[in-house]
C-alpha cells in the first residue's frame, strides 16, 4: 500500500461511511476510526489535501492498518448502495461485465463453518454472489475457504485508494478473479446452445480417457493453442464440441486400421523375406551336401584307382599337399613337409614311399 494515503473518508456515529469534504470541519464532524474507534477531526485546511486525522497520539493501531480497514469499510457501502460491480471474464466465455443486484447484505450470515463473505449480493434472477476483499500482504485465513458449489468473486483492494475506490469496484476488471463461479458453470452448455452451437461439459479425468485426448476438440481461448481448462468446486472440466469429436474419433479409428494394415503387410512381408532366406540357406545346403557326396565320390573312386596304380608311378607333385606355385629347380614344395619328415624343397619320388599321398583329383 502506498504511505502517501490520506484519510478522506471514515466512519459517522451511525456506521455509515462519509467524505471528508461532507462534514463539518474539526471535531464536529463527529466521526470515528472503524478500526480503533478513536475519536477523528476533519481537518479543511488551505494548503493540504482535506483530510481526516486521528484526534489522540495514543492509538493502538498503525495508520495504515486503520487505512485498510477504511477501505474495506467504504468499499462495503459502495457495494450496498450502488448495488453492482463491474467483474472479469469468465474464460472467455462470459465477458467482462456489470454485476447489478436486488439485494446487498454487509456482514451477512451465511450457511458455512468456516469464514463469512464480507458481502453477500442476490441478482434479480435470484442469483447469489460471495464477494471477498483482500489485501494481498495480509495473512487473510490460515486455510483456503471452501467455495465449492458457490459463486465467489475475490478483488484485492492493496494498491487502491480511497479516492479512486469507487471507480475501480464499478468500472475496472483489475485485481479481481473468479475464486468459483457455479452460477456462470452452470450456464455454459445453455450459452453456447443459444449461439446455434453444440457443446458439451465435461469432466477432465473423462475427457483424459478419450482416445483423441492429445488432438482434443475441446474449445480453445482466442489465440491460444491448448483447450480451455475450466476450474469449479475442486474439479477441472473442459468444453468438448461432440460433432468435431465423432469426426476426430473416425479419423483417428482410419488411422489405427491403415497402421494395422502396415503393421500387418510389414509382418506377412517379414514371413515372405525370412521363408525366401529360409529357401536360400535349404538350397545352399543342398547344393553344399551335393557338392560333398560328389567330392567324396570322386575321392573314393580315386582312392580305388589309386589302390590298382604301381607305386612306382607316384611323384610329389601329383600330390594334393605340394604347394604347386612354390615348386622350383624340379623339386616338389611339400605343406606339412615338417610332420611328414621330408625336406620343405621335396625330391619328387618321396612320393613313391609316402604315407600321406592323396593323388590330386584331375
């Protein structure tokens, strides 16, 4: 709060809150301190702001605690006796607006356990509202008061002043919110009916279990890409539009089939590439098992014609083991010369008495 205030209004001998310009001056003005109930002079001076000020040094309260309690005071009776008050947008769908009401009660009772509104104000409609006045750097309640199922309105008054406070509660959207609001919850589905469009309300944990809940078809904020959260009696709803969900539901039902269907051609195609690699390693096989049967054929018939041949006839280098492209000087070039016991540079006719000769298959 600014300490620049001045106190131009306080508290007659009757309640009623008055101007400091519409009373006598001094102590004839015969006012009081709502908050410490001391005695106050008006003072009309010629230099100063007119103002009121505290008659006695001894106060047991701070000037700017008795400032807000003038404030809170004031800004009762404008709500009394103007009979409305200028309220925000609710999410867009309801516009900021005035308030007008039949009836005002100040310090009225109402039926809770917790905290009384400090104003209760009825539409003609019949309708209530709770408005509370807070100052943001006063501890206001140990708890948060249940509005559940009420219709509250909650406007901070801490950077107000006095002079300004009746324009601000009757024309200014600033500093106030909807704490809830079941009176403008309760008329949605009816508003948007009205405007020739279908809606329905719908609870946030519902529309969570929605299988297009990340395209949601929930109305959105202007300019604002993410769907309206609406908040009311500890629960958040959003406001789905049911022709552009069932439309969004077949899209996204075609989109699952035609995945299923790539999902199932890419798996018959995975079957049709592992049975042809299958077919492969059968055919590969087979020809291998073929190309084996042959050479061991053709093995044993040389072994057979090899057991008729004169041994005398064998050479090295008709041997599988002589290293052909090493031979030289018409010495043979025997592999595992070392385990046979011959020389690496092998005489041909070692052939003729070795044990390890296998005739090269022509």
């Amino acid at each position: 709060m600014a300490l620049d205030f001045v106190f131009s209004w306080a508290q007659d001998r009757t309640g009623r809150m008055v101007y400091i310009d519409d009373v006598p001056n001094g102590l004839a003005c015969n006012c009081i301190c709502p908050n410490c109930k001391e005695q106050l002079l008006a003072r009309h001076g010629m230099e100063r702001a007119h103002h009121f000020a505290h008659h006695s040094e001894t106060r047991k309260a701070t000037l700017e605690i008795c400032y807000m309690v003038i404030m809170y005071k004031l800004a009762e009776q404008i709500v009394s006796e103007r009979k409305r008050i200028h309220v925000p947008s609710y999410y867009g769908i309801f516009k900021e607006t005035d308030l007008e009401f039949v009836d005002v009660k100040i310090d009225g009772r109402y039926e809770r356990k917790d905290k009384q509104p400090d104003i209760i104000a009825t539409t003609k409609e019949g309708k209530q509202y709770l408005i509370e006045l807070i100052f943001k750097y006063k501890v206001q309640h140990n708890k948060a008061i249940d509005y559940n199922n009420l219709s509250c309105l909650e406007i901070d008054l801490s950077d107000q002043k006095l002079e300004t406070l009746s324009d601000f509660l009757l024309n200014s959207k600033e500093n106030r919110k909807w704490v809830n609001n079941e009176n403008y919850f309760g008329e949605i589905e009816e508003r948007y009916t009205r405007a020739g469009k279908n809606i329905r309300v719908v609870d946030y944990n519902e529309c969570k279990k929605c299988p297009v809940f990340k395209n949601c078809c929930g109305v959105r904020a202007k300019y604002s890409e993410t769907p309206i959260l609406i908040e009311n009696s500890g629960r958040q709803f959003r406001i789905c539009k049911p022709d552009v969900l069932v439309q969004r539901k077949e899209e996204h039902q075609r989109l699952l089939e035609a995945a299923r269907e790539r999902r199932q051609k890419q798996e018959e195609e995975r079957l049709r590439t592992l049975a042809e690699q299958e077919q492969r390693r059968m055919e590969l096989r087979k020809r291998v098992m073929e190309a084996d049967a042959k050479r061991r054929l053709e093995r044993e018939r040389y072994d057979e014609l090899e057991a008729f041949r004169d041994p005398s006839e064998r050479t090295c280098f008709d041997c599988k083991s002589n290293l052909t492209w090493m031979n030289k000087k018409g010495f043979a070039n025997c592999g595992p010369y070392q385990s046979m016991g011959v020389p690496k540079n092998t005489p041909p006719h070692l052939a003729r008495t070795c044990r390890g000769f296998k005739r090269k298959i022509q």
